[in-house]
C-alpha cells in the first residue's frame, strides 16, 4: 500500500480539510482538534497503519472517570477519524473497529434540569431591560438551543406570519410557530425602537462588541444569571428550554411529536425525557396525602410523649 501521509499530524490535517469540506462548523472543527492533537501528541513517534487498538484504549483511558456524555464524544472523535483513514485507504486496519461508545443512559434515568412555573415568573417579574426581556421571552416561549437564541436577528422574525427562523445544532435551520403572547412582546420592542437595522440580534447588546465575528452564546447565559441573582433563583438556559418542554407538555399532554419538532431533537428517545420527568412527578405527588393520624401531634405541648409519638418542640 502507497502511504499517502507522512505521520499521524498530517492525517489529522487532511481529515479537519475533510470535515470542512463536509460543511462542519468552525467550532465542530476546533472541537475535533482538541481531541485528536494531544492523542498526535502522545504517539509523536507513530505513523497512522501502527496505531493499535491498545494505543486507543490507553488514550481514552484518560477519561474512564469522567461522564459516559464526555468519554462517548472522545470515542465519536477518535472513530470518525480511524474511519476517514480506512476509507480513504490510507490505513488496511481500523484500530477503533472494536472499540465502542459507552450506552447511552434510560431516559427515564436522565436527569432533567429544569425550574418551576412560579420560578418562571420571578424571572419575568425581575426584569429590568429589553435584552431581559426578549432572551428570556425567547427561551420560555420557543425553547432554542442557547446558541441559537444569542445568533437570532431581527431579520429572522416574520411578523406578518408569525414566525421565527433559528440556526440550531448541527446546521439545521428550523421556523418556529411565534406564540401569540411572544409576538406582542416583540411588537412592542419594535414600537420602542429596541433594533436599528434589520441585521440587528433579536436579543440587543447591552454595549458594542469588541470583535467582530460570530456572536458568543455566552450573551444569554450571563443574561439568564443574572436574571437569576435578582430573582433569587437557581436557573441556566438549558434548565429554561426544559421549562418550557414541561411547560408545553401541561398545556398539549401527549404532543410529543410536535414538541419533538420544536427542540429540534433528532431522535423522539430524547424528548420522551421530558415526558417521562413530568409523569414521574406527577406520580409522587401523591405522597402529599400520606399521614399517621391524629396522635402524631400531641393537642397540648405540656403532655409527654408516649409510645412512639415523637417528641415536638413546642
């Protein structure tokens, strides 16, 4: 076989050229380097067709401790990289072949973050701006991915129609419905001249920013925490987009196929999450009524406990 790289560091280049021919993001692609550089690192002295299996295992060993999410995303990487190398023939084995990710978790064994209805609406009732207003609007009425709420423009609202375009994960580009409490709330940023220009981020800057480029998603976490503070509330975007699954969920019970559509999940397994979070509170409601009768609390403070009362202080 005529070897067409020279070492593992300009496989790893020809296959980052690959994924951006392939239309991956900038920050999928510096993701991938994070992975694959310090593994070029460790095995400097290695060409790509004498990597063994074992090398890959002792690499990912790194991570055995960490969250099945995390070591699952190190073994995506280093796969899809052995892969490219196989296909383009550049290796005759794929020492990755018989290396699997860890399962993924029982939805109904996720934990779900998410905040109360009443948290909701401290949040809304702590504002005190129009960024506030519109990315906390956005998060509980439409539920986007938090990069996708920071890179929303005004463009991407059509009023007259009543939707709303968001980039979301992956690339895709999906057009929400605009629900019609949300649409008021943005008739009413327009009439207060809250965007100049139709270019303008639905969620405005508090201040200029100081590069140009691709807008951090950081905005709208900072936002959210703030928030948060004011209204002494334990809160992150990502517990807000649940809020609003759950919240959809008490309005359109059983709708999961639509609410599918608007989280932008790709398999229903994750959105039945929510679902199955809601019922198991549900469920255990029911242990509000539990009681052990009346002598549980003594009528008068001055008479002694006796048998298996407990005692109280008065």
């Amino acid at each position: 076989m005529m070897h067409r790289v020279r070492d593992l560091d300009q496989a790893v280049d020809l296959y980052l050229g690959e994924l951006a021919r392939r239309g991956c993001k900038r920050s999928t692609r510096a993701k991938y380097m994070d992975v694959l550089y310090p593994f070029v690192s460790l095995y400097v002295d290695l060409a790509p067709w004498e990597v063994t299996a074992d090398d890959c295992r002792r690499y990912l060993d790194r991570w055995k401790d960490s969250a099945a999410s995390t070591l699952a995303l190190y073994v995506s990487v280093m796969r899809g990289f052995f892969d490219f190398l196989y296909e383009e023939q550049i290796i005759e084995e794929n020492p990755m072949a018989r290396i699997r990710r860890p399962p993924r978790p029982r939805p109904e064994d996720i934990d779900v973050v998410t905040v109360s209805n009443e948290d909701v609406e401290k949040l809304y009732r702590a504002i005190e701006g129009w960024d506030e207003m519109l990315c906390l609007a956005a998060l509980t009425y439409l539920g986007p991915r938090r990069t996708a709420t920071a890179l929303a423009r005004r463009q991407d609202v059509d009023l007259e129609r009543g939707t709303i375009r968001f980039r979301e994960k992956g690339g895709k580009v999906i057009v929400k419905p605009l629900p019609t409490e949300f649409v008021a709330i943005l008739r009413a940023a327009e009439q207060n001249g809250v965007w100049a220009s139709p270019s303008d981020y639905l969620i405005p800057n508090r201040r200029p920013p100081k590069r140009k480029g691709e807008r951090s998603d950081k905005v709208v976490y900072a936002i959210v925490k703030r928030l948060a503070e004011r209204a002494g509330v334990n809160v992150h975007p990502h517990a807000l987009r649940s809020a609003f699954a759950v919240r959809y969920l008490e309005q359109h019970p059983g709708d999961l196929d639509a609410l599918q559509k608007l989280l932008g999940h790709a398999r229903p397994e994750t959105t039945q999450v929510y679902l199955r979070w809601q019922d198991r509170m549900k469920a255990m409601e029911r242990v509000k009524d539990l009681h052990w009768g009346a002598s549980v609390f003594p009528p008068s403070a001055d008479m002694p406990p006796t048998g298996f009362e407990p005692v109280l202080q008065p």
